[in-house]
C-alpha cells in the first residue's frame, strides 16, 4: 500500500463485526436493563423500539452513508460536504478523543477484578479483611451469629467485623436502644430521629462486602476503614500502582488490536465482538436456574403502562438508542470510509441497529435474573437491588457471582466479557483518531505503527489521575459531561446532511453507491430525515438540559467549581462547532460575495474522494503488477542462464 492510499476492511464480515462491536459496548449490559426498569420495565421496550426506528437506524445510515462515500474522517467530511460546517467534524473528534481517556479504566477496572479471582475464594468475600469498613455487613456471617435460628429470630447481628447485639447496633447508629418485641431503634427524644425498623436501618447503614472490595481496595477511595470517610476533591489522594499496571495492559491490548491497522482490527473483532454473546448465553442458562431469577425477570418485564404518558420516558428511550449506536462521535463514519465505495449502509445500518437493541434486550434478562436472585438472598427490596453503571458491574455482579458454582469460573468469563465490551469500543475510537491524524498527513502513513503507539501512550499518561485515590471522581465528570453534547451534535450532522447538503443529493449519492433504495422507502426516509428525526432530537436535546441533575457519586455531591468544569467539557465540542462558522464567515466577507455561497456547497474533492482513491487503488495494483512481471522475468533469465550454464558444464564434462 502506497503512503496515501486508504486503508480498506480484509473483507465485509470484518467491517460489519467491527461497527456492531462499537456499538454494542458496556452501556449495553450496565445502563440499557437499569433505564428500562426504572422507565416503566416492560412498557419502555415501546418507545425503545419506536425511537431505533425514527432516530436511531435514520441517524447510522445518514452517518455510515457521508463516510463510506467521502472517504475520509469526520474532519475532512464535513469540510467537504458543506465547508462551512467543517467544525461539526472537529467537534465529533473532541468528544471522541474525551471519550478515549476515560472509557479504557473501565477496562483497567475489569482486568484487577480478573488478575484478583484466581483464587479458591474471591477475595471481595466477607467483612473481615484489612480493606472493609465498620458497616460492612455480610449475611452469612450475622448467620453464624445466630446459630439454629430462623431469620426472623435473629437477636444479633454483624457489625465492626464481629457479632453484635441489635441494641448495641442501633446505639452504634445514633438511637437510644433497641426494643426486641416491636424489632424497632428507639431515637432519643431530643435527637430528631424518629423510631425505625431495625432492618430498615441495617439497610439503609449496612455496606455489601463487594461494594466495600470496590472503594477500598479496588479504587482506594476509602481513606478511613472505621468511619468509611473517603477521598474528595480537597484531598485527591495518590496514584494506586496496581491500578496503573492494570491501565498500562488494556493499553497493550489496544496496540496489539490496531498495530497493523484494519488488519489487525478487524481479526480482532471476531473475538471481541463475538465472545461476549457466548459469555452472555451462557450466564444466562446458568443464573435463570437460580432462587428469586424468575421474579427478577418479571420485574424487567413488567409493564407500568401509565408511564408511557410521560415526555421523558421518550426522551430516555432516544438517548438510549444514540449512546448505544455511538453515532455522533465519527466513529460510525470512520469504520464506514475503509469499505468498498458501492457497500449498501442501509443494509448495514438496520442490521447493527436492531442487533444492538436485541443484544440490550437480551442482556437484561441475565442482569436481571441475577438481580432477581440477590434480592432473595439478601431480602431487600427490589428497588435497592436493583442498581446501574459501575455499581451493577463491579458490586451486584462481584456479590452474586461467590453464590455461584464454581465461583472463580463465573468470575472470570463475567469480566472477561467486560474486558471484550469495553475493547471492542475503544478499539473503534482510538482508530477515529488516529485517522484524523492520517487524513491531515496522508505522507505519516508509513509511519503508521509508530503513530499508534504514541498515541496510546499519552492516552495511557492523560488516564493515570483516574488511577489515584479519588480518580473515580474524575472518571464521574468525564462519564457525565464527555456524551452529554451527543444528541445535539447528531441532530446538527442530520440537518447539516438533509437541509444544507440537500436530502436529494443524499440520495444521489447513495444511488451512485448503488444502494437499492425503493421509491416508498425513499419518501420514508426523506420525511424522517428533513423533518421528524431532527425535531424529535432537537426536543430531546432541551429536555435533557432541562432535567440536568448535579454530579455526585456516592451521595457526595461535587463543589460548584467541579460542576462548571463539567459543563465547560459538555459546551466545549457544541462551542468548537458553532466558532468556526462564524471565525469562517468573517475570513470570506473580505472577498469576492461568491466565496460565501460556495461555503454552503460541496466541494470538488467531495465528489471526486471515491474516484481518487480508485485512481491511487489501480497505480498501486499496476505498480504491484509490474514489480511481480519484473522479478518473474528476472527469475525467468536466472532459469535460462542457469540451464545455460548446465549445457556448457555437461560439454566441458563430456569433453
């Protein structure tokens, strides 16, 4: 391949694993089964549904569709198609590159958990190790502290890592005593409190083992194991070499993954695309056997019907789809401009979309069996089982996984599985990256290799303040903020695409690519495109500005300062977009009136991208074939001379 030739995907297959790999990621198993309990369970699959059809599918094939034919990253695309608009491209690329910071601790996270169980007994078992806290609270051991009792009997409990009464629990917890008959904290009178439940208050105090393995031991966020006190702002505390090593391996894999670029990504993406449905079937056969799985399920399923009335259901169920998909980063449209210019997006479009909504769908009948089986082990209510994000992951998991048999094997395959979702994204974003750069310098092409590993590298530097004591509060801003501009910037590239660039120049385009649009398909598109698909982001993107909750992470909510960090790294890509047409304005009124129309038109390179890029494809196959025609010849009179040479030895012999 010659310095400025594009890359090109081994084959179709490699292409349509590695797109769905970005969009099926961790979200798919963490956040889909938590949103869709919490905003009506079963009712929710409806404006699910609906909105993959109107924003999501609508939103990939206008994406896949500007890439595969531009040739090119978001960077130049959009430059291209409307010059003007360029800054959307260096927008998707901020967003992308915060993204890329963060997304690998996750990984990093995995990994720790992966290394710490292979061994016979968990090590996140039990609340009497170094790193748990006084209000660890384990049920098996208040158990043991009540031999021969039923549940309801108990008269002690587990607390400060030893057994205990339940009047010196509830003293412990700022009551007066503890009546035995009624099972109730007696508060003093003047401490105002009011009565409470003895269970209640256990569970409203008590910390998992797994939770408290996390914040102690993983993260080192606990910086008081008696009172449970933790890192914050004001003291960051230091880096945790453990976690540092753990950063420095996914970092490996990424290098490994990309080392020879889409070579090398696309093998890849056999394993880390494919191996995460195995794990998933098979923690599903496993846990649906379990106690309490089939009322967690019903839980997931059940419909609240009133709900659908409700404008932010609606609105969820759009963000849902356009976090999952991972349109609006450029990163869709980078995996699409290495394949064949004449690829049907449309095809591929619906097909990565309804697998990834079928895959959260999916997904949410192993977490939620799981779920289902922790509240009858614990006896809590569903509603305080039932948990999203990072605490799903590494603390409903990590607990249900040491009833599980063998526990050390389900471990592994679980974040093993964690390890692939998390690769199979952040393999698709550093690979947007590092085409930005190589579309800027096509001539570092040969230079590739090195180019992959020193990106990574300060990607690896830029993620170590999430490896200190509190970095998971900075993991929080950049979780919180990073996507929060995506659906305003997905609704810019679909209006920037239908209204500017022009709905039937779209199409003319996807004609020369010769996807097979049908005349009715094409008016359904144009109404979604032109009209419903924008408003309808456009509504979500203000409500979701509307309901803007405060960051927090374990009920500490961050200080003013904090949170105006996190709403410049929000604004930051939405401001890049909106300067540069106003900084490009201002540079065209000093010429000619015309300049300005031709910032609203494609470009020349536009059209010409795919036929250049065919062009340098056909020199490079020529060059090859005449290099190949030239050793063969010189092969062909190295056979003659050499048989030449035989003719005159076997004459000299005879002679």
């Amino acid at each position: 391949m010659s310095s400025n030739e594009r890359e090109s995907w081994g084959n179709h297959c490699e292409f349509f694993l590695t797109s769905l790999g970005l969009a099926v990621g961790l979200g798919n198993v963490w956040r889909f089964p938590y949103v869709c309990y919490t905003n009506g369970a079963g009712s929710f699959l409806i404006p699910y549904i609906l909105m993959l059809l109107i924003v999501g599918i609508p939103a990939l094939f206008v994406e896949s569709s500007i890439g595969q034919y531009g040739r090119a990253g978001a960077n130049k695309v959009f430059g291209r198609l409307t010059p003007i608009f360029k800054g959307l491209g260096y927008g998707m690329l901020v967003v992308r590159f915060l993204v890329n910071v963060y997304y690998v601790v996750i990984c990093a996270w995995a990994l720790f958990y992966l290394c710490a169980g292979f061994t016979a007994n968990l090590p996140w078992k039990g609340c009497v190790n170094s790193w748990n806290t006084d209000d660890c609270y384990d049920i098996d051991q208040a158990e043991e502290c009540n031999p021969d009792l039923e549940y309801e009997e108990w008269n002690m409990t587990f607390y400060q890592k030893v057994c205990v009464t339940k009047e010196h629990y509830c003293q412990s917890h700022g009551y007066s005593t503890y009546d035995a008959e009624s099972e109730v904290c007696i508060a003093e009178d003047l401490s105002g409190m009011s009565d409470t439940n003895f269970t209640e208050v256990l569970q409203s105090r008590s910390i998992s083992p797994a939770e408290d393995y996390l914040n102690g031991r993983v993260l080192g966020l606990t910086k008081d194991f008696a009172t449970g006190e933790q890192y914050d702002w004001y003291d960051f505390g230091g880096l945790r070499w453990e976690l540092c090593l753990c950063l420095l391996l996914a970092w490996l894999l990424v290098v490994l993954s990309l080392i020879k670029g889409l070579q090398s990504l696309g093998k890849a993406a056999y394993v880390i695309t494919l191996s995460p449905y195995f794990v998933l079937t098979a923690l599903l056969i496993y846990t649906t056997q379990l106690e309490g799985s089939g009322n967690g399920i019903s839980y997931y399923l059940a419909p609240e019907w009133d709900k659908l009335a409700e404008v932010q259901i609606w609105s969820k169920a759009a963000s849902q789809i356009l976090f999952s998909l991972s349109v609006g980063f450029g990163s869709q449209l980078v995996l699409s401009s290495y394949n064949q210019f004449k690829n049907n997006t449309q095809r591929d479009s619906i097909l990565i979309s309804i697998c990834n909504s079928l895959t959260s769908i999916y997904a949410g009948f192993v977490v939620f069996s799981i779920l289902g089986y922790l509240e009858y082990k614990t006896k809590s209510p569903i509603d305080q089982v039932v948990q999203g994000g990072i605490s799903l992951a590494f603390v409903s998991y990590p607990t249900a996984v040491l009833e599980m048999t063998p526990p050390p094997l389900w471990s592994f395959l679980f974040f093993f599985m964690l390890i692939n979702l998390a690769l199979s994204s952040i393999c698709g974003g550093v690979q947007t990256f590092i085409a930005f750069i190589l579309d800027e310098k096509p001539e570092w092409n040969r230079h590739r290799v090195k180019i992959v590993i020193i990106v990574c590298i300060i990607y690896f530097l830029l993620g170590l303040p999430m490896c200190m004591n509190g970095g998971i509060h900075l993991f929080t801003i950049f979780d919180k903020r990073t996507t929060s501009s995506l659906l305003f910037i997905t609704m810019l590239e679909i209006i920037i695409v239908a209204w500017f660039y022009g709905v039937n120049q779209f199409f003319k385009a996807a004609k020369e690519m010769d996807i097979p649009i049908p005349t009715f398909v094409a008016w359904l598109w144009r109404i979604m495109l032109v009209v419903v698909t924008p408003l309808l982001l456009a509504i979500i993107t203000i409500l979701s500005w509307i309901n803007h909750e405060d960051m927090a992470y374990n009920n500490y909510v961050y200080p003013n300062s904090v949170q105006i960090c996190g709403w410049v790294m929000e604004l930051l890509p939405l401001g890049i977009t909106a300067v540069y047409p106003l900084w490009t304005l201002c540079k065209a009124r000093s010429k000619e009136g015309r300049m300005i129309d031709l910032l609203f038109k494609p470009t020349d390179s536009w059209f010409e991208a795919h036929i250049l890029e065919e062009e340098n494809a056909a020199a490079a196959d020529l060059a090859s074939r005449k290099s190949s025609t030239s050793r063969q010849s010189r092969k062909s009179l190295k056979s003659t001379s050499s048989k030449s040479e035989g003719k005159d030895n076997e004459g000299f012999r005879s002679d």
